[in-house]
C-alpha cells in the first residue's frame, strides 16, 4: 500500500485498541472499589495503631481530597489496559501481519494467544509474591513508629509490580516474532546466553522496587527459562525454514533473480545500402541523409 493507506490502518488499528481500553475502563469503573480492595489486599493491615509497632503492619488511608477519585481513575485505567490486551495486542500484531507472507499470517493468532497468559501468568506471579514484599519493606520501620500508608502509593506498587512482571515475560515472545520476520537468528540469540542472563538478573534486581532477593528471582528465573525457550523455537524456525528455502518459494514468494552478468556475443557488420555509399555530402551529410 501506499504511505497514506499505511497511515490510514495505522489510525484505524489504534482507534480500536483505544475503544476497547475505553470501554473496559468506564466498566470497571463501576467496580472500582471491589479491584481497590483486591489489590490493597497483600498489605497486611492493622486494627488500630496501637497495634503497628516495629512495621508489623500499616494502616492504609488516603491522604489529599482528591486521591479517592484519582485512584478511582488509575485502577479503572489500569484494568481497561490489562483486561482489554487480546484486543489491543491483537491490532498490533494485524499491523505488522499483512507484510509477511501467507504462511506467515497464521501465527497471528497464535502470538496473540500466547502474549495473553504470558501477561497474566506475570502478572499473576507478581501478586503471589508481592505479600512477601511488602513484609520486608515494612520489617524495616523502626521499633515504636507507626505505618500509615497512603492508598493512592499501595496501588502504585501494586500496578508497578505487575506491569513490569507481565511486560518482562513478553520479551521472549518478541525474540520469537524478530526470529519469524528473518532479523534475528536462533544461532545469534544462543551466543547472547551469557549477557541475557546477566542483564535478566540485573533487571531483576533494578525492576522490583524491594530490597530482598525473593523479587529478583522470581523475576528473573522465569524470564531465562523462557528465553532459552525461545532460543530453541528459534533454532527450529530456522531450520524449518532453511529446509522450505531449499525447495523453492511458495506460491506467494517472488523467486530470486539471477542477476550475474552473461558474455555479450560480437556484433554483427553493418553493411551499407548502396544509396549510402555516395561520395556526394551537403553539410558533411549523405544525400540520404
């Protein structure tokens, strides 16, 4: 197509992500103090203040005027985004879909569902983990002090944490999708083992905003596995496809041309006809001329 159809599905797949997300937020709206009470649940929280001595517990409360309609917003925002990600994840994977070829478009619908329990299935380890979390972090007040904590910050780390698990476990599913379109190669990604795997631990331990080693390796142990999960699809893909290249194109693949240069055979003489071998020139031309 040409840039302006280009810029015009670009606009139509977004309006789409959009709606849904829009849609799925004004609904959830409706329950926002049920998702409040779900995701505030890890804190363990006390009765009273008496009862908070030395980070046992914490009381959550909201602090300014306006945190009760704010949080109201972000936790609708932030279940319109999760709720809604088949759509728009879907609507991007259709973007990029109609450049590949036919035998490629069938794992449009198997990126889309695969990158689905791979968010939730973060998303859902990092709400496993975040009661052991909080704990530490609270351990750390000192004796005879008291916490009091914000409700508008507890969904904050909350939606941080499961972001940042759910996005984290997409990143083997994008090594495969670079594998497919032929940029990155499984023999390149299994020579990066020794820095991915590094780098997933120094992640691990930047990303979660906790002190204590139980984040980091519940973050960074499933990301390895997965990523040496997709070094061996991609291995596969590759000679799957080196196998395909080898019988020749399909039907919807332009066959590659031969663009090796041929010896050019001699000229032939060209012979003058008999009008052309007058002597007789006006201006430096023949008559026929």
């Amino acid at each position: 197509m040409p840039l302006v159809e280009h810029l015009r599905e670009l606009r139509n797949r977004l309006a789409k992500a959009v709606l849904a997300i829009v849609v799925v937020s004004v609904v959830a709206a409706f329950y926002s103090e049920q998702l409040m009470q779900f995701l505030a649940e890890p804190v363990p929280k006390c009765d009273d203040l008496t009862n908070s001595d030395g980070g046992n517990c914490a009381i959550v409360s909201f602090n300014t005027l306006t945190s009760p309609f704010t949080t109201t917003i972000k936790v609708s925002l932030m279940a319109g985004l999760v709720v809604s990600s088949p759509v728009w994840l879907y609507q991007l994977w259709a973007f990029v879909a109609p450049g590949l070829h036919r035998h490629e478009k069938k794992y449009t619908y198997v990126f889309t569902a695969a990158a689905v329990p791979l968010f939730a299935g973060g998303a859902l380890l990092s709400y496993v983990i975040l009661p052991v979390s909080i704990k530490v972090l609270l351990s750390l007040t000192p004796g005879g002090s008291a916490n009091i904590l914000s409700l508008d910050e507890v969904l904050d780390f909350t939606i941080r944490m499961v972001l940042v698990f759910g996005l984290a476990f997409e990143l083997p599913l994008l090594l495969i999708m670079l594998n497919m379109v032929g940029i990155v190669s499984g023999r390149r990604m299994a020579g990066w083992w020794r820095g991915v795997v590094m780098g997933v631990f120094v992640f691990g331990a930047v990303a979660t905003p906790t002190t204590d080693p139980v984040g980091m390796l519940a973050l960074s142990g499933p990301i390895v596995v997965l990523y040496f999960f997709a070094v061996g699809f991609s291995l596969m893909n590759d000679r799957r496809r080196a196998r395909r290249e080898s019988e020749g194109p399909s039907d919807d693949e332009a066959s590659e041309l031969d663009h090796t240069p041929e010896a050019v055979e001699p000229a032939e003489p060209v012979t003058a006809l008999p009008e052309q071998t007058s002597r007789d020139r006006v201006n430096g031309y023949d008559d026929v001329t």
